[in-house]
C-alpha cells in the first residue's frame, strides 16, 4: 500500500472525523474518530478518542488518549494518559504516564518509569520498570529488570533472568503511604534476585531471597541464598 499517496488528519478544536487511512493522524483538541483508523504516525496531545481499532507505525500520547478496540504499532510512548479498551500489540513501549490494556499486552520491549496496568497477561523480551504496575495474568520476559516504587502486582512472574528490587526514596524524606512491595503468586525462571517481594512459591536455578521478602515455598535445582530479614516458609532443592 503506498502511504505517499495518504492524506493528514488533524483535529485542532472540537470535532470528529470517520476512520479511513492516513498519513499522519494529529488530535490537539478534543477529538473523535468513529471507526478503524491506519495511518504512519498517530499523535493525541489533547483529548482523543478512537472508536474502533488502530494500526500505525509510531504512536504518542501527551494528552488523554482512548482506543477502544486494539492498537498495533512498532513504538508506542506515553507521557500522558492512555486507555486501550483491547490489546496492545507493539515492538517498542515506553510508559512516563499512565497506561490501561484491556486485553492482554505482547511487545519485544516494555520500559515503564509511570503506571501500567494490563487485565490479561503481558509478553515481551525485556520488561524494566521503574515505577507502579498491576497485571492481571502472567508477566512473561527473558529479562525481568523491576525496581520497586510503591504497589506492584502481578499473577505470575516468568522468564530466563528475573530481578526485582527495592528502589529507596530520595533522600529519605517521604514515605510511600502504601506498601512498597511486589505480590504474585508464582516466580519462576533461572537467575532469580528478590527483594520486598510477597509470593506463594519461588521456583529456579539460582535463587537470592533478599531483604523484607516474604515466601511461601522456594524450589530450586542449584543454588539459594535467603537473607537474614526475609522469610521462607519452606524451601526444598529438586
């Protein structure tokens, strides 16, 4: 299909505009698409809304952006707010805001330093967090790379190198009003270090259970090592 030939859209004030195939796709007011939309850059930087689902090689959202099917592009950024009613399909995510899936989430590599929450499972090559994330299914990555600030969950936890800890307040001058930790149910992968994490069972190869963890089971084939201010409850070498 050649895009050469693709004209713009853009919504500056108030108004709306049917889906089709585009150029590049610019919402600075507040803005409605009523159907699919195909384009090579789409930009919400006001208030934006896309009644179907989106396709599009680079997307960014500085505003309030909402996508109610699903959203397929290669790099996605979010400096504002954004909601995807279905599921996100993208090579390269990067979250500064505030992001809602509700679907599931597959990428080959996620970097968050806002809020991500995710209803089904997400999927990528390297997940690295900084910041808050709630997934509802399983976080699935080679690399796992999270530092903990504030509430983090998610039902299961797998992959090849998994590394969660505690990021410390600056200073030391404020206290997060809630519980700076990580809960899920299952960690499963081959080097694995926790801190301040909660979870029914930790399975690996080589397993470093650090400070403020709490741990139902700990099963591993090699090595563990349990600080003295975390707790298992059990552990067993298999």
């Amino acid at each position: 299909m050649d895009t050469k030939k693709r004209g713009d859209l853009s919504i500056n004030g108030f108004g709306s505009a049917n889906g089709g195939e585009f150029h590049k796709v610019n919402i600075n007011g507040k803005g409605t698409v009523n159907n699919d939309l195909e384009c090579v850059e789409f930009d919400c930087n006001g208030s934006g809304t896309v009644n179907g689902n989106v396709k599009t090689n680079s997307a960014k959202v500085n505003g309030n952006g909402k996508i109610k099917g699903n959203l397929e592009c290669k790099t996605l950024t979010v400096d504002g707010t954004a909601k995807i009613g279905e599921n996100l399909y993208v090579e390269n995510f990067k979250v500064s805001g505030k992001t809602t899936v509700g679907g599931r989430v597959k990428a080959e590599e996620i970097n968050i330093k806002g809020r991500l929450t995710v209803e089904g499972d997400c999927e990528a090559e390297t997940f690295k967090a900084e910041s808050l994330f709630m997934i509802g299914g399983l976080l699935n990555a080679d690399q796992v790379d999270i530092k903990i600030f504030g509430e983090c969950k998610a039902k299961e936890i797998g992959g090849q190198t998994i590394r969660i800890k505690h990021k410390p307040i600056l200073m030391g001058l404020f206290k997060p009003l809630i519980q700076t930790r990580l809960e899920t149910d299952l960690i499963e992968g081959d080097k694995i270090e926790l801190e301040n994490t909660k979870a029914a069972v930790v399975r690996g190869n080589h397993i470093t259970i650090g400070a403020k963890c709490e741990i139902g089971l700990v099963e591993y084939t090699n090595e563990l090592s349990v600080d003295k201010k975390a707790t298992v409850k059990e552990s067993k070498k298999v």
